[in-house]
C-alpha cells in the first residue's frame, strides 16, 4: 500500500511539473498577443477617428493645395484663356463652367471635367478642352449649324441638321427667323433629309420658306409668294429635279398659281389663280440647258 501510494505522488507531482512548464510557455506568449491586440485595437481606433473627423482629408487638402501654390509660383499658373470657334455660345457660360481665374495653378484644372461639362452646353457639338505649358487654357468649339425653325404647338424651336434642338427661347431665335419653318408629325426627324434634297436645287430652295409634314408621308412646301407645292411621298429627289427644271426654263414659281402637284411621276399639275386646274407640259426628259424646245406658255 506504501509504495503504490508514493507510485502515484509521484506520478501527480510529474503531472504538475508538466502543467506549470506549459503554462510558462502559454502565459507569456498570450501576454504578447494580448499587447498587439491592443495596439491594433488601439490602431485601427484612431485610424478611424481621423478619417470620420476628417482629419485625413485635410491634411491630403493641405499636401494637395501647398504642392498646387507652389507649382503655381514657379510659373505654371493660368494666364491665358483661348477660346475658338465660339460665335453663338454664351461666352459667359463657359468661363463659368471651367471656374478658373487668372493666377490660378494651372494643375488644377481638369480639362477632362470642363470638356464634357462643355458639351452639355446646348449650341455645343463637339469641344476640345487642354492645358497649354505653361500658362494657357485652350477651348476648341465646333458648334451646331442652325438650319431650321421647328414650329410644334405654340412653340417654335431651333433645330440643327440632325433635328435637335439647339434653342427654344424666343429672344434667341429671332435672328434666325429666315430659315425655312418645319411643322407636322415627323417634321423634326426628317427635316434633315429634306433640306439636303432641297440643297442640291438653289433655285428652289431660295423659294422655300415652309414646310408641312403630311400623315408623317410626305411634304408640302410653301413658297414665298405663298404657292404651295405638293411633293410624293416616294421619289422626291426626282420631283425637285423636274420642279427645279420648270423654274429655270419658264419661272414656273412665279407664275400666277397657287398650288403646284408633283406627285405624279409624268406630269405636274397646277393650280391657277382663279382656281382652274390644268397640266404643265414640259419635256421632263430633255436636259436643262436644252433650249432648243420651250414648253407651253400658262
């Protein structure tokens, strides 16, 4: 009994020899851990108290400015602003969209940013915005070409070649007043298309200040001694040819009529003043400068 009993005290006492080996090896490491845990909490505590004060952004602010200022005192800073190419923008508008004065460091301005802020200026097409070392801000400006009034409702807008609108102020259009007026379901998607047929007869294009879209088909046209002129709605090209053919060997336009049909392929129908209606019978098919044959006299 002696001996099994000093077996197992000996055996506990080996037991707790291991235990506090161990716990010497356990202990301290988990009071390093629990050090860097520490400084890491305490890390990533201020880190974002700095952030959400906004004590990082000023001081980047402050890094970024000082490095601008003092780019600017060594000679990179605005003196110039070229613009080109500006005839009917707002001036105004686009000093106040690149927001920049003289003096100013010329790093700091995007011409990216200003270049498509720019574009969004409605008499706007295209614009090509640089930083020109070591002083100057370039501003290339290609602008929508007017080509026409578009009445819709009580509205009157200005149109570009394309049909879009460029301006719908009264006081901004009025100067374009002589451009030939569109109106109808349709008009503002294929006015393009008419006045590049129409551009290919100066004879008949000088005369034509109206344009009606009819069941989004086909044109009227109006002139300016008031003759309406009734276009097919297919061939079209085909028909300016032959109006402007008229035009030019008997002055057809000027004639007393109020209403010319071009929507018969082999003939062209008028409408006399008295409101008679009868056929022109021109040879459609021999060449303008062919004088050799007059046509009818109406």
């Amino acid at each position: 009994m002696a001996a099994k009993k000093k077996s197992r005290g000996t055996r506990q006492s080996t037991m707790n020899k291991r235990r506090k080996g161990a716990l010497s090896v356990v202990i301290p490491w988990m009071k390093r851990f629990g050090a860097v845990l520490g400084v890491a909490v305490a890390v990533i505590w201020i880190g974002s108290w700095l952030v959400l004060s906004g004590t990082v952004e000023r001081a980047g602010n402050w890094v970024e400015n000082s490095f601008l200022m003092a780019s600017a005192d060594m000679g990179l800073a605005v003196e110039n602003v070229l613009v080109e190419g500006r005839a009917e923008s707002d001036a105004n508008v686009i000093m106040a969209i690149i927001n920049i004065q003289k003096g100013d460091p010329l790093l700091s301005f995007d011409p990216h940013e200003a270049q498509h802020l720019i574009e969004q200026v409605s008499w706007i097409k295209t614009a090509q915005v640089e930083r020109r070392w070591p002083d100057t801000i370039y501003i290339g400006l290609q602008e929508k070409t007017p080509v026409a009034l578009w009445k819709n409702g009580d509205q009157v807008k200005l149109l570009d070649q394309s049909g879009e609108v460029i301006v719908a102020e009264k006081g901004k259009i009025s100067k374009f007043k002589n451009l030939i007026a569109v109106s109808g379901d349709g008009s503002r998607d294929t006015v393009g298309d008419l006045l590049s047929d129409l551009s290919a007869h100066k004879n008949i294009r000088e005369r034509v200040s109206v344009a009606l879209r009819i069941g989004e088909r086909r044109w009227d046209l109006g002139t300016d001694n008031g003759v309406k002129i009734k276009m097919p709605e297919d061939g079209q090209q085909n028909a300016l040819e032959r109006l402007a053919r008229a035009q030019e060997e008997d002055a057809l336009l000027d004639q007393d009529i109020t209403e010319i049909d071009m929507r018969e392929q082999d003939r062209i129908s008028i409408r006399t003043a008295p409101g008679k209606i009868q056929d022109y019978k021109a040879n459609m098919n021999k060449p303008a400068n062919d004088s050799s044959k007059k046509s009818e006299n109406i």
